[in-house]
C-alpha cells in the first residue's frame, strides 16, 4: 500500500515510516502543508495520513484544498487535540477517520487498513462470505455451512463490521465507533462482551475458528489459512 | 405590556397628572364662583338698601308702585313686595317663598324650565318683607364653560399619558429586548453576540456597555481556556505521544522478561492521558459552546441503545441490567453527551455495586433515573458525589478517577437538567430531570 504522511514532528513521522515500513506499506513524508499538498494532488495514494497541528496552519484547511481539487483518496487525520467537537470539525473538512495522540499503531494500522479497502463506489456487498459463514445484509440473516445462526441485531451488526473487514484487524474503539456509535472509552469491556457472545453463535462446536483475538490490537474475522 | 417597568411609571404618572389637572379645575371653579357671588351680592344688597330706605317714608302701597316702576328701567334686577300675611303685592319674585337672608332658589321661566336666581329677602319695618334677586345665569355660564374645558385638559392629559407610555415602554421594551435576546443567545452557546448600544449615553445604553464588557470578559476566560487545552494538548501530548512510541517500539522487540512492565508502563500512560482528557471534557462541556448544536433528541432511544450495550456486560459480571417503562420523550440536547451521561450512571451502577445487584434503567416524563438495589451511598459522600476527583471510601479499591460523575453533572447543566441523588432503602437511585421539548416551541 502506498501512502502519504503529512507530519511536522520529526521523531513521530520518523516512528510511523519504520513501523508502516515493517507493515510492509511504503510511506511518502511531507512535514509540513504545502510539500502535503503537492504530494497530495500529484500522486495516487491508497491513504493519506495528515497531521492536524502543523505549523502556521491548520491541517484542515489542507485537508479542505484537497477535496477542492478533487483528490478523493482516504483521510485520516491525526490530532493532539481531542476535544468533542474536533472529530466533527474534522470529519466536516472531508476527513474519513480520526485518531488522537497519543495513539496506539495497531489503532492506526487498523484505521489505515480500513479505509484502504473502503470501496470506491458507496455500494458494499449485499452478502458478505467468509469461508463457510455467510450474512445476508438486505434479509439479515446469517448462516453457517447452511444452518441459520440466530444473532440479535446488535451481534448482527457486530458481524457484519467484522466481515466486511475481512482479513484485517478491528480494534475495539473502531468497533465503539462503527456499531454502537459510542465515541467515548466505556469502562465496561462492552466489545469483549458482545464479541464473545457472537464467537460462542458463530464458533462454537465448529472445527475451524472465523472469528479470531489480536492480541494487543482487536479482533479479525478471516478465512482459516 | 403593564408587566414591563416603563409602562406602569407612565400610567402612575399620567394619573399623577390627571389628579393635579382635577384639583386644579375644582379650585379655579370654586374661587371664581365665589368672586361672582360677591359681586351679585353687592348688586343685590346696594338695590335692596335703597328700597329699604324708602319704605321707611312711604307705605307699602307706595313701594309697590316704585317697585312696579324701577322694573321698567333698564338694569333692574328682580323684584318682589310680600304683605305682612306674606301675600303677594308687587313684582316678579312676590310668589316666592324663601327664608330671611340669602338664598338661591330655582324659578320656573317662561318656557316652563328651572332658572336659578340669587335672593335675598328682608321683613321691612313698617311689615312686610322685601326681596330682591338677580338670574344667576352668568355664574352657571361660567362653571359651565369652566368644567368643559377642564374636562378637555383632562381628556387631553390621560391621552397624551397613555400615548407616551406606550411609547416609551415600547422603546424600552426594544431595548430591553434586546438585551435579553443577547444574554439568551450567549446562554445558548452563542458566544459572539453583545447587546447593541444606541449611542444616546442613557442608562440603557450604560447597561448594555457594562454587560459587554462583562461578555468580553467571559469570551476571554473561554479562549484563554480553550487556547490552554489546545496549548497543553500539544506541548504535552507530543512529548507523550513520543514516550509512547518509544515504549512501543521497546516492546516490539522485547523479550519475555521486559514486555510486562513496558506493558504496565503503557498502560499506566494511558490512564493518565484518560483522565487528563475527561478533565478537558469536563472543562469543554462547561463552557457551555456544544448548546449550539443541541437537536432533537429522543431520551428513551438513548436509554434503550445503552441498556442493549451495557446488558450483556452487567450480566458477565453477576449483575442484572433493566430497562423499565419507556415512551417516547424527545428533549433538546447533544446525543453523544447524553448517551455518554447515561453510559457513565449505568457503569457507576456495574461497577460500584457487589455481584446479584439489580440496575434499573427508567424514562418515565422527561425524567431519566438509574437505580441499584446495591448498598447505596452514605448522605455525606451523596453530597459530594458529583464533585471532580471525589471518590467514596469504598469505591478507592475500583478503577477510575473519579471524574465519571462529575462530567454527568456538567452534562446534566448544560441540558439545564436538574440531578437527583436518593437513597431507595436498598441502593442509589440518579434522577435527571430534563426540561421537556416542544418542536413548535413559540418564538419571543
């Protein structure tokens, strides 16, 4: 995957170029907006990652010169600050995802993955298969090697999050976000919860494991293999 | 409009007014009235001596003959001549009966009709009584024309009064208006309104100078707590975002015996930067700014979508998670806050609590109660539960800092919603009660 950070300091942009390296990602890095900008108009990214304190400028009004001139790639905004209405200025100026700093990196390789695979076209699959579990969006249901599996329709939303990220870690706080709309940390392990109850539907008295812990970072659900 | 200050001074003073003009009327009637009496009088007495003098050389006979001719002149006044038995013997007024002295009897005139004459009536020496009188015409006249016009000074003044009332409480009321609508503006997260001066330098406009100064003032309490959170959020998150990288990368390559305390270490980074966000929340919420986008907010699908959350972890844990009696209710709010609000009194309620506690969750009005049939809470730490950083002695050994039920309480203020703390004999009920929402709520 090749991608764009747009990142004033130096140890933290030095930071993600190794460890997006070792993901095995190629990373183009621009510190400060006008490099981004340029960067970001001239070539094909699959994600940009863009910093919102840059210096005499704001991240946003990059982020809005972008979509302007109708580069439509990815955004994932970073930011120091973590205030409740930054999220929604953010997301306001074009941004597809928001992470603030401090930040664990399987969260941000998590969140990059994500939206990598966001399909161009706003249509996503009606059925969603993974191996032999398959769920119907349009009539909600659920089966495994053709048995129906009856889940609530939390659990059922839970799923279907999962499996359109297929193959690639969810972490907890994406699942908050995605299926319960919670943009707070609950104390209560909530997602563990939910996700052991879905496993136990889904898993349970079956030779292959689908849906798997991360540890460290969050769950995947993903074709044995 | 009689509410508004202005009005009721101008109606006081407009019957200030009115009371002055009537008073006045009464005395310029009565003084000229008495002026013109005194001058009839004189009339009258003047004549009445001058045939009082004659009869004392002459008989009645004579007299009434003189009567009889001084009638005639031009100028005569009235006259009448009674005989001792107080028959009539000559001119106008003999067929009156009045006292001795002066008096003003109401004689019928040619057309039938009242006409009030001035009298006055003296026994003569030789016998008989003499009277002598005059039409009191002119002085009715006068009072006449003097109560007309006053009533039109009277009329004129309560007109006039009414109609600069309503004026200047009209104006005032613009003005105070406006006011208001500011202060309501700013209370509804608005911070850049002010109130707008007129520049006449009166006392409205010297109120609304103070209340901008005052405004500024707070906008700059607000920035100045907006630029420390921004300041702090980057001169201390990016220190710590590099610590954190650091660790990270140390344990990405550590060894079995290192990764647990560089683990803790996260961890322990983790929660500080927590509770250095919740307080900023906190702070945030307070300032009052996220009014602005308050919407309409349905308080029982909040309820339902955080029991449907938090069931199957109460459960996990040996506690019950119920929701109870819900209709639809619809406030003006911020979801995300409220739905963090009611996340926080139900985690409380998981997390303070020993295994087999029952937590309710209840919608009942635009009221919106969390209850446990736990141990409940003492009075002295339920006065002090919302406080930041305040912990009860039995909640030390749980994690937290404390901070989850003060930022219920700034939520709970920003809603304008009072919270209710009860012991429910066993167990703590939270009450929040919030004001109830009407979309076709009427416009000032």
């Amino acid at each position: 995957m090749k991608l764009l950070l747009v990142e004033d300091d130096k140890e933290t942009a030095a930071y993600l170029a190794r460890s997006l390296g070792e993901a095995g990602h190629a990373l183009d890095h621009a510190d400060d907006g006008r490099a981004g900008l340029l960067l970001a108009a001239g070539e094909a990214y699959d994600v940009i990652i863009l910093d919102r304190m840059l210096p005499r400028v704001d991240g946003l009004a990059i982020l809005r010169t972008i979509r302007a001139s109708g580069v439509d790639t990815p955004v994932l905004v970073l930011t120091a600050l973590g205030g409740i209405d930054d999220r929604v200025a953010g997301l306001d100026a074009g941004a597809d995802d928001y992470l603030v700093k401090p930040f664990a990196f399987a969260e941000l390789l998590a969140r990059v993955h994500a939206l990598a695979r966001r399909p161009p076209s706003q249509a996503p699959d009606v059925v969603l298969t993974v191996a032999d579990l398959t769920l119907d969006r349009l009539k909600r249901t659920v089966t495994r090697s053709g048995e129906r599996i009856d889940l609530q329709p939390r659990e059922f939303q839970l799923l279907e999050y999962l499996m359109r990220n297929a193959g690639r870690v969810v972490t907890r706080t994406m699942l908050l976000e995605g299926v319960w709309d919670f943009h707070f940390d609950p104390k209560t392990n909530i997602v563990e919860t939910h996700v052991s109850r879905l496993r136990a539907k889904v898993d349970r008295d079956r030779a292959v494991q689908l849906i798997h812990t991360v540890r460290g970072a969050g769950y995947t659900v993903r074709e044995p293999g | 409009m009689l509410r508004s200050a202005s009005a009721r001074l101008a109606a006081l003073y407009t019957a200030g007014f009115a009371l002055a003009v009537v008073v006045l009327g009464w005395v310029v009637m009565a003084t000229a009235q008495a002026a013109l009496v005194q001058q009839f009088d004189a009339r009258i007495s003047a004549d009445a001596e001058a045939l009082e003098e004659n009869a004392k050389s002459s008989s009645l006979a004579d007299l009434a003959q003189a009567i009889n001719a001084r009638q005639l002149e031009p100028g005569a006044l009235a006259y009448g001549l009674q005989t001792r038995t107080g028959q009539p013997a000559a001119g106008v007024l003999a067929g009156l009966h009045v006292p001795d002295g002066w008096s003003t009897p109401s004689i019928p005139d040619r057309d039938g009709l009242p006409d009030l004459f001035r009298v006055h009536a003296q026994p003569l020496p030789g016998g008989g009584r003499l009277l002598v009188g005059d039409d009191f015409d002119p002085v009715e006249d006068l009072s006449a024309v003097l109560l007309w016009r006053f009533s039109v000074a009277l009329a004129l003044v309560v007109l006039l009064g009414a109609l600069g009332g309503l004026l200047m409480s009209r104006q005032a009321a613009r003005r105070v208006g406006a006011i208001t609508d500011t202060a309501e503006a700013i209370i509804d997260g608005d911070m850049s309104r002010r109130a707008p001066i007129h520049g006449a330098g009166d006392d409205m406009d010297r109120l609304a100078g103070v209340l901008n100064r005052m405004l500024d003032r707070i906008a700059y309490l607000m920035e100045s707590l907006r630029q420390v959170s921004s300041d702090i959020a980057h001169d201390l998150r990016t220190p710590l975002t590099r610590l954190r990288q650091r660790l990270e990368a140390l344990l990405s390559r550590a060894d079995a015996a290192s990764a647990g305390p560089l683990e803790a270490a996260i961890a322990d980074l983790d929660s500080a930067l927590e509770t250095f966000a919740a307080l900023l929340r906190i702070a945030q919420v307070e300032s009052g700014l996220r009014r602005a986008g308050f919407r309409e907010v349905g308080l029982d699908t909040i309820a339902r979508n955080i029991v449907d959350a938090f069931a199957a972890s109460a459960q996990d844990s040996g506690r019950q998670l119920d929701l109870e009696t819900v209709a639809p209710v619809a406030i003006q709010g911020d979801a995300e806050l409220l739905t963090q609000l009611v996340a926080n009194l139900v985690e409380n309620g998981i997390v303070h609590t020993p295994r087999g506690t029952r937590i309710r969750v209840r919608v009942t009005g635009s009221a919106l109660e969390v209850s446990d049939d736990g141990p409940g809470v003492s009075e002295a730490d339920r006065t002090r539960l919302f406080d930041r950083f305040y912990r009860p002695e039995r909640s030390r050994s749980t994690p937290g800092a404390g901070l989850g039920l003060a930022l219920v309480a700034a939520i709970a203020r920003l809603h304008d919603a009072t919270l209710e703390l009860r012991d429910v004999r066993p167990g703590l009920a939270v009450r929040a009660v919030f004001k109830p929402f009407h979309p076709q709520s009427p416009a000032r």
